[in-house]
C-alpha cells in the first residue's frame, strides 16, 4: 500500500505518508498527514484526546466535490481536528453494479483537501479547526477476513439495521446498508470521532446509521447538513461525472419531481389541511417524472417515496404535525455503447409543524430523526 502511495508524497510539503506515526514537516501548521494503517490513525487519536481535541470525521469513497467541501468547512467551524476518509467500501457493491468503474481520483482529491487547509487555517478565517489527518486504508487493512462481492462467500462481521434497510433504496439494493452500516461501524470504532457529517442527499443512510449509534450506544454524534446543489438543483454526487454532456441536462429531472411534491404540500398547508394524502403529492411529482428525457435520453423511475421521518416507512397520508421524507431514485439510461446506466437520488425533508428549533437543530417529534439547519 505504502508503494502504491508514494507516487502522492511529491504534491505538496503539507502531505506526508505514513503507515506509522513520524515527525511532521518542517514549515506547515501541521501537516496534513496521509494514514494507511488502522494502528497509526489510532495512534494520531490518541494525541487528540491527551490534548482535549475535539475530533470529527467526514467519511468519503473519494472524488471528493463541492459537497464533500461544505462538510468540511462545517465540520471545521465546531471541532478542533478534521479527518477524512476515503475508501471505496466494496461491501456496499453488489457483482452486477459499478465498483471498478467508481472514480478514483487521490492526488486530485488531496490537492483539494490541502487548498482548503489553506484556507481554514488562513488569519482571515473564522474556523476552529482544520484538516490534520487523511485516512486512506486498503482493503485488506479494513476487512482482514476478504470481501467478495457475493454475499454468500463473505465471512466476518457485519452490521444489518433493520427494517430500515430494506425499505426505498434497500428494495433495489439489498445489499446496500449491510455494507454501509457495516463501514461506518469499523470506521467509528478505529477513529472514535466525537461527530461524524453526512449531507442530507443519502438521508436513509443517514436515518440507518443515527439508529445504528443509538442502538449500539456508540458514542459519536451523527451530523447531517443540506443537500450542495448544482446551479440547476442536481445534488452534487461523485457519480455525475458519469452522466456525460447529453444525459446531464435530464439528469434535474428528479429534483424538479420533488420540488413538485413539495410545493403541492405547502398548497395544502396554507389551506390550513391538517393530514394530506399521498396522491396529492405524488401526482405532479409522477407527471414530472413522465415528461423527463427525450428522444435520446431515456429514464426509468425506480421508485418515489412519500415516507415517515422515523423508520421511511411508507405513508398513504402525511400528518402535517409530523411531516415527511420524499424521496426517489431515476435510472439515466445510457445514451451510447460506452456508457453504462446512472442512478440519481434525492430527497426533500417535508417540515412538520411540531418540529421546534433546539439549539440550531431542526428537531422533530422522534429525537432520532433530526434534520440540521
């Protein structure tokens, strides 16, 4: 692994590379330091703790983007040391889908992390804290046991939250949040961070993961923040750089079914309606949903969503007191033989009247759904 990293060591005095704890460079403030092992990243956690750091930990796969950045200045406002990890977790890949195709991109994603650490530790900035560490394991180092992809043939330990997991994405996925829960649980556990941020796009991962802490008394806050849009409203997302020029301009099309939903919510509430029922919601959502694409450029709705913020359990009616989670995943169908189909998903937090703002938080009645503002 360490070989495989050194081609990374000439971007920049700031990263070093290191599978055991070293002495930082000379002239940085300190450096931002690349960990392979899971012995030296606990290593740099215990010096957090014996100098009272607060530490968070925003979890990527990488090609990282202006979503990811938004995490990190957040993140850096309350905490006093960031770190980031990237890995490309195969556990959450089933045979037929995308793993060897997912972007790879560590020296680009280590020139960004170093510009923003440019950037927070700057006079000028009003952040706490900054990126100090940079967790990069291999395979191996994060499942000792193997991880094929066929779920039959793995062996070890592994996290299913349930019956979260096999609701709305779980349905076409199954395999998913095993592999997700199972991740976030092994990276908790090596780096121990006070807070961990999640955007709200993947808000069933978010959901899943807050009951995983909850039920398994881990004592790491889940943090959720917006949704980084693009200009048009897509939601940022490492796989849009598989969408192409023809395929990007439809590829909104979801964003603009939610805020359909969403506006025909608010219709209703104005009213004064009290419960609403699913189909007023649905319908122009569907609609959208039926006009998107062209000639050229075809889609295919997986599913859309009108659930409870508690468990996304589906709803045929939404109390308005509590509100709801709507939600959907559209399938870009390839527009040429060298392309493969990508999936956008999104989401949109329909705000009930019985949530109360609680120190910057947007709480509602069940405490383990909490959505940040």
């Amino acid at each position: 692994m360490i070989q495989l990293l050194r081609r990374f060591a000439s971007l920049s005095a700031l990263t070093k590379i290191t599978s055991t704890m070293t002495t930082p460079l000379p002239g940085t403030k300190p450096p931002l330091t690349l960990y392979t092992s899971i012995a030296s990243i606990r290593q740099w956690r215990r010096q957090q703790a014996s100098r009272c750091n607060s530490v968070a930990m925003i979890p990527t796969m990488g090609a990282i983007h202006a979503g990811h950045i938004s995490l990190i200045r957040s993140a850096a406002q309350t905490h006093d040391s960031l770190v980031i990890s990237v890995f490309v977790n195969p556990a959450q890949f089933a045979p037929h889908e995308d793993l060897s195709r997912y972007p790879r991109t560590l020296t680009t994603d280590i020139k960004q992390l170093e510009a923003l650490n440019t950037e927070l530790s700057s006079p000028e900035s009003s952040s706490k804290g900054r990126i100090e560490a940079l967790f990069v394991p291999s395979v191996p180092e994060i499942y000792p046991s193997g991880i094929p992809l066929q779920q039959e043939l793995q062996k070890g330990a592994f996290v299913t939250v349930t019956p979260l997991s096999s609701r709305l994405e779980g349905i076409t996925r199954p395999h998913f949040f095993r592999g997700v829960a199972t991740v976030c649980m092994k990276l908790f556990n090596i780096v121990q961070p006070d807070e961990v941020y999640f955007g709200q796009k993947d808000v069933q991962q978010t959901v899943v993961l807050k009951w995983m802490v909850g039920d398994l008394h881990i004592p790491t806050k889940i943090r959720v923040e917006d949704t980084v849009r693009e200009e048009d409203g897509l939601a940022m997302s490492s796989r849009n750089v598989y969408l192409g020029e023809k395929r990007r301009g439809f590829a909104v099309c979801l964003y603009k079914a939610l805020k359909a939903a969403e506006e025909a919510y608010l219709q209703e509430v104005a009213k004064g309606a009290t419960v609403i029922p699913k189909r007023i919601l649905t319908e122009p959502a569907e609609k959208v949903l039926r006009e998107a694409g062209s000639d050229e450029v075809k889609t295919e709705t997986e599913y859309f969503s009108v659930a409870c913020p508690k468990e996304l359990e589906e709803l045929e009616q939404v109390d308005v007191s509590i509100g709801a989670v709507i939600s959907g995943a559209v399938r870009m169908l390839p527009t040429q033989e060298s392309e493969g189909p990508v999936r956008i998903i999104d989401n949109i937090i329909l705000k009930g009247k019985a949530e109360v703002d609680t120190q910057g938080e947007r709480v509602s009645q069940d405490l383990r759904t909490v959505v940040y503002v």
